[in-house]
C-alpha cells in the first residue's frame, strides 16, 4: 500500500509516493501554498485511479459456469442466471472474482470484465471473446482441453501470469497482452501467435508446442515470447 505525502527534501507543493509503513521526513517550516497543495492531492488521487484495478480487496469470490440450464452448456458471460452465484462476476470496489469454466460448454464473452483469477479445464470448455468485449485478468490458464478464441476486434488483458496446459488451444484474431509470463505446455496449439505480446524484460519460456500464424499454416517447434 502506498501513501501520498510532501517531500520536505523537495520543493514546496512536491509530491512523492512512499510505502505506506515507511517513516517520512517532516515537512520544512516552508508552508506549501493552497494551490500546490491541491495539485499535489489532485495527482495523487488520479494515480490511485490508475493503480485500482490492480489491488485486491480480500478474498476473491469462486465463481464457475453453469450454464442455461445449470449443468453447463452454451450462453453469454453478461447474462447472471449463467453463474453459480446468480451474480455476473464483474470486479468492483470490495468484491472480487475467480471464475472458472468446466466441461462441454461454450461460453459468449459479450461485456468489458475483470477478475482475479480466471481458468478453463477438464472438458473441451470454449471461451469465445467477441469483438467489442474485453477480459482481464490477474492471471489466466487454459487447461486441458479448453480453447480461448479472442476474435478481431476483442482482447484480452493479463496482469501477472498465463499458462496454456497440455491439449489447449488458443486462437488470438485479436490481441492478447500478458504482463507477467506466459507459459505453454507441449501439446498446447497456439494460433495467431503474432498477436500475442508479452511485457516481461527477459523472454518467456515456450516448450514445444504447435504454433500457427494466419497464411503461412502451422509448424512444431519451439518458440521463445520475449518482451518488445
């Protein structure tokens, strides 16, 4: 946790962020004018904004799809009666999700969503991000059998880590940014490859999977996703 404080070793009207246990200097016998000061707390409380989505409020919610007719099966994210908790699971202030998707469904991802931990495995699951819609996510699995499509003109966000099992299959029309590492298993299909991006300095490791790229067919091989 970081608070926002005056720096006495600057300026009047300075700001800095320090972690909130740390101790910090007392502030000169210099008064910081009315306008600084306001200016300092204004760009303190943008930052946070900026910072939000990133901090976790307790414990995440488990949330896992069942489906039109409870039991799995095909329908949209944005539709609540489709969840275990009747809720559509959508981060907000104080509440937290972790979703997961099982079986033989296909699963419509049609609204702009964060959550916390997000994971398909044990069945041929289909995560379909339609185009307008977004999913973030602090991390990502794809597990099994599963397929992630993100269809042109959609994407998806990871804040930390992703993982792509053994048998998944990841089609990216769109664009998928993964901020920590991305890790894929042998056995895994990757397509579209090009549109995946990875922010980490040093490059992710790949194992020997199949990677395909639009128009030039599909190869084995392995493949390191480095940072730009």
């Amino acid at each position: 946790m970081f608070i926002c404080t005056a720096r006495s070793e600057a300026q009047d009207g300075d700001c800095a962020l320090i972690p909130s246990g740390a101790k910090s200097k007392q502030l000169g016998s210099s008064p910081m004018k009315e306008t600084q000061r306001k200016q300092c707390w204004l760009g303190c409380i943008l930052l946070s904004l900026v910072l939000l989505p990133r901090l976790s409020f307790g414990d995440a919610v488990s949330v896992h799809w069942i489906g039109p007719e409870g039991q799995g099966g095909n329908g949209k994210w944005s539709i609540a009666s489709n969840w275990s908790t009747g809720v559509v699971p959508n981060n907000g202030i104080g509440t937290q999700y972790d979703v997961s998707i099982t079986g033989d469904s296909l699963v419509l991802e049609d609204i702009l969503t964060q959550v916390e931990n997000f994971a398909m495995d044990n069945g041929p699951a289909l995560l379909d991000v339609a185009p307008g819609a977004m999913l973030t996510a602090r991390s990502l699995k794809i597990l099994d059998s599963a397929t992630l499509l993100v269809e042109t003109g959609s994407g998806v966000n990871v804040l930390d880590d992703s993982f792509f099992g053994p048998h998944s299959t990841v089609e990216v029309r769109g664009i998928l940014n993964v901020e920590g590492n991305l890790l894929v298993s042998p056995g895994a299909t990757v397509i579209g490859s090009e549109n995946i991006h990875v922010s980490v300095p040093e490059p992710s490791l790949v194992f020997t999977v199949t990677l395909c790229v639009v128009g030039l067919g599909c190869a084995l091989g392995r493949r390191s996703l480095s940072g730009s």
